[in-house]
C-alpha cells in the first residue's frame, strides 16, 4: 500500500548520526505498527530504495516520529514524497548512546538492501 505525506522540519538529529532522513508527516491513513521497515519512495517517476522509522525516538527525546532515509545517493529536496512499507526489519528501542543506535542503524541499512537486493 502506498502512502503520500508532506516533508516536515525535524530536528536534524539523522543528519548527524550520518543517516539524513525525510521527515515526514503520519498520513492519516497510516496503520503501521512502530518499527524499522525497509521501504520504497516515489519522486519524479523515480523509486528510491529506502529504510523508514515509524515510533518514539527512544534514546533522544520519545517524540513520536516518521522518517525515511534513502539508502543510494539521493540531493532532492522535495516537499511531498509517496511511499510504500515492504517488510518490517525490527521493532524500535531505547539505545545506551547514539553510537550503539548508528551501529545499529547500519545494520538496518545492510538488512533493507537485502532486502531490496542492492548488494
């Protein structure tokens, strides 16, 4: 099932970990449960490989939230993508450091492009 939202402002906190993401708006018809999800973005007839994070940014500040880091070279700034949910990777969770989360934030990475076959 794809799904549209509006870009919002985040608080760059992806950027940092070295995994920019699009902050996204929830859809109101968004039923997915919390979570890291290997996924797809449409733009400009293009699909992009992508790993998505729906749930509360646990070891930051517990603000709920929807992202979407796209795993190939990516420079649009675009103000409404689509998307679509393939598989879920993990369930969301706390991380001691923002170290132990960028660890494993690539190994979420490797799992999507499996998944996705981008080997």
């Amino acid at each position: 099932m794809q799904f549209s939202s509006k870009i919002i402002t985040g608080r760059g906190i992806g950027r940092k970990l070295g995994f920019p993401t699009l902050n996204l708006e929830v859809p109101e018809n968004f039923l997915s449960e919390s979570g890291v999800f290997a996924a797809r973005l449409f733009l400009d007839e293009k699909v992009w490989p992508a790993i998505l994070f729906f749930g509360k940014r646990a070891t930051f500040d517990n603000e709920k939230t929807l992202e979407i880091h796209v795993l190939t070279k990516f420079a649009d700034s675009p103000t409404k993508v689509a998307f679509e949910i393939l598989t879920k990777i993990r369930a969301g969770k706390k991380f001691t450091s923002a170290d132990e989360l960028k660890k494993q934030i690539e190994k979420d990475c490797a799992a999507a492009r499996e998944i996705l076959e981008l080997r």
